[in-house]
C-alpha cells in the first residue's frame, strides 16, 4: 500500500509539473508565470507603443527576506510570499498583470498608467503591508517591502525586459538603502 500511495505521489506531481509548463497560471503563488507576464507584457508594450501610450512596471521586493527565511524556516517564508501574492492579485486592477519573478519578488504590468498612477499604488501598496498581521508560534512576523517603479515613456524605454530591468533596479536600490521604500 505504502508503494502504492509513493507511485501515485510521484504520478501526481509530474502531472502537475506537466499541467504547470502548460498553464499561465503559476499553481503555487496563484499568479500568471514569468513567462506569460513576457509574453503579455510585450504585446501590451507594442499596444501602448502603436497607441503612443505609457506602461508602467512596478518590482516589489520583500526587505530582509534572508533574515525571514532564517528565522521562521523556509515553509514559513513560502507562507509570506503567498500571502502578498493573494494581496497583489486583490489591489491590482483588471487589466494589471502579476507575477511572481523570484522567492521575494513580484512583478507588476499597468498598461495606460503613468508613473504617478505607479507611485500611488506603491504606497498604497506599502500601508496595507505594514497593517498586515501574521504570527508563528505568538511572535508576530513583521515584513516591509521595496517597489520599485519604471514607466515607458518617461524613462525612455522600448523593451519590456529593460522596463522590468529598470523597475528591479530601483527596488532593490530601495531595499539597499534601508527598505521599506
């Protein structure tokens, strides 16, 4: 029976791993891969290129994250990604596209948004992270975040991988310089 239940284990999670290659939905973060946020993401680049229209790119980066994955075990810090990954996909519009880039960082696509339009959402963004509440074992977990922006028209930018480039700069500047930026 134990052989049984070990086989079909294994069978289920290849069929997830071969059920994930093919979805643009990322099952762990529930958000759309890296590889549709590329794909979408340059179609929305020549949309707003052809419209002469902007599209902004916000990186969001998880300050300390080491120090999260440290103390509290790598399960617990999953926890926390999945969390601000469930946060992101309420306070993004419709037509906003979200993905998670790396263990601590997200990416998000605003077509037709300007970089103030960014920068509110950021600190709108920044205030519900901070009244955000988790505990482990009756110590509450305390994360801060780093965005940064990067917008098609005012820095100049014709690629989306330079946009997001750019974007991951400026975070992890922020997150450099104290975080919580």
């Amino acid at each position: 029976s134990l052989l049984t239940l070990a086989s079909a284990r294994r069978d289920l999670e290849q069929s997830r791993e071969a059920l994930a290659a093919h979805s643009p939905v990322d099952p762990v973060s529930g958000l759309v891969t890296p590889a549709y946020l590329h794909w979408h993401g340059t179609q929305e680049m020549s949309l707003a290129r052809r419209r002469q229209a902007a599209i902004s790119a916000m990186v969001i980066q998880i300050d300390n994250f080491e120090a999260v994955v440290e103390r509290y075990g790598g399960h617990i810090a999953g926890l926390v990604t999945r969390k601000l990954s469930k946060i992101l996909s309420t306070k993004v519009r419709k037509e906003d596209t979200v993905a998670q880039l790396a263990e601590a960082q997200f990416a998000v696509l605003s077509p037709s948004t300007d970089i103030d339009g960014c920068g509110a959402f950021a600190l709108r963004l920044r205030r519900t992270i901070d009244k955000m509440v988790m505990t482990y074992r009756d110590e509450r977990i305390r994360i801060t975040i780093s965005v940064g922006l990067a917008n098609s028209s005012t820095d100049a930018i014709e690629s989306l991988s330079r946009l997001i480039g750019l974007a991951a700069q400026r975070a992890a500047a922020g997150s450099a310089a104290g975080g919580d930026r």
